[in-house]
C-alpha cells in the first residue's frame, strides 16, 4: 500500500514550449514550477469528474500543501 504522507515522485517529459509557458505562469502566479504542473493537473481532474459526475479517488487526501505554497 501506498504511504499517502510522502508525495510520489515522477519524471516528466514535455515540450520546450509546454516547459517555457509553465515556467512563465508559475513566475506570474508566484508558484514554484512543480506547485503550477500539480495547480493546472489538479483543474483539469476536477473538471473532468464534474463532467463524468465521478468522485475524487480520495477525498481523505488532498494535494501537497507544500507543494502548491506561494512564495
């Protein structure tokens, strides 16, 4: 079973202008780049269950707060 405490870690490949553009919005929302990849995954999920009318998979456990903390 998954430990829920600790964030799981992936490696992620994408564009040089998906990178540039994520770079640019996390700058202008003050976010740290993973915190606006976790911010913009995490719209697109709930957007796709309001459509589905599915729930999260766990509503116990919300995003990692220190992942989408302003600075």
């Amino acid at each position: 079973m998954a430990n829920k405490s600790h964030p799981v870690q992936y490696k992620l490949r994408m564009s040089e202008v998906m990178h540039q553009w994520l770079k640019a919005q996390a700058k202008e929302n003050h976010r740290t780049l993973l915190a606006e990849i976790n911010m913009h995954l995490e719209h697109a999920r709930e957007r796709i269950e309001k459509q589905s009318g599915t729930k999260k998979a766990d509503d116990t456990v919300e995003s990692n707060p220190s992942a989408s903390t302003k600075i």
